[in-house]
C-alpha cells in the first residue's frame, strides 16, 4: 500500500480518484480549484491538519477503511461527503464551510464531529 505526504504542498485541482492509499498526510496543504478523493480507499491514518481548501472538495464515494481520520481548524469550500463511509474515528472539528447536510448519506461507525456552520 502507498503512503502520500503531501505537507505543505499547493495542489491545483487535485486528483486522487478510485485510488487505494495506506498512511495520507495533508497536513496545512493548499488545495486551489476543483479536488477530489471521489472513490478512493484509505486503509490507514489521514490527516489534514490546517490544510486549506479553497475550491469544491468531493469525497463522493470515498471509504476510510479503518483509519483515523482529521480535519481540524480549516476552511473548506462546498464539499461532497455522499456516501462516503468512515469507519474508523472520524475528528472533525471546527471547521468552516461545512454543514451537516454535507454528510447526506454518509456513514460514520465512530466520530466526533463538531461540524461549524454559518
């Protein structure tokens, strides 16, 4: 399984689609325009931490399998968690740009969200 670290990176219309990844670390990343996770496997941790999104972000479909999973202390832009499914611990916390109807059809086994809305 591949780990990504990817700190401190500006990402322009990031990619990562119907992937399978170990360990992900975008930890106080930027990402600019259009991302998407949309599909992908995370097996291991992900984090990230401060990281920025000034752009849609969509994780339609995306699977954190059995990691922990962060995001924390960010802006996020319109997000898509359709159908995702988290089913490690799930921490997400003061975060701006996020409602919970972001999460429609999302499926989460352990979390704590805090989830800031306007």
């Amino acid at each position: 399984m591949h780990a990504i670290d990817l700190t401190g990176a500006v990402l322009v219309d990031f990619q990562l689609v119907s992937c399978e990844v170990g360990h992900a670390r975008f930890d106080s990343a930027i990402f600019e325009g259009d991302t998407s996770f949309a599909g992908t496997r995370f097996f291991e941790e992900v984090s990230f931490r401060t990281a920025v999104f000034r752009g849609r972000a969509e994780f339609m479909e995306a699977r954190f399998e059995k990691p922990r999973l962060r995001i924390d202390d960010h802006l996020l832009g319109p997000a898509v968690f359709g159908g995702t499914v988290f089913e490690g611990f799930t921490y997400i916390e003061h975060v701006k740009g996020l409602s919970p109807g972001d999460f429609d059809g999302a499926t989460f086994a352990v979390s704590r969200p805090d989830v800031a809305t306007p």
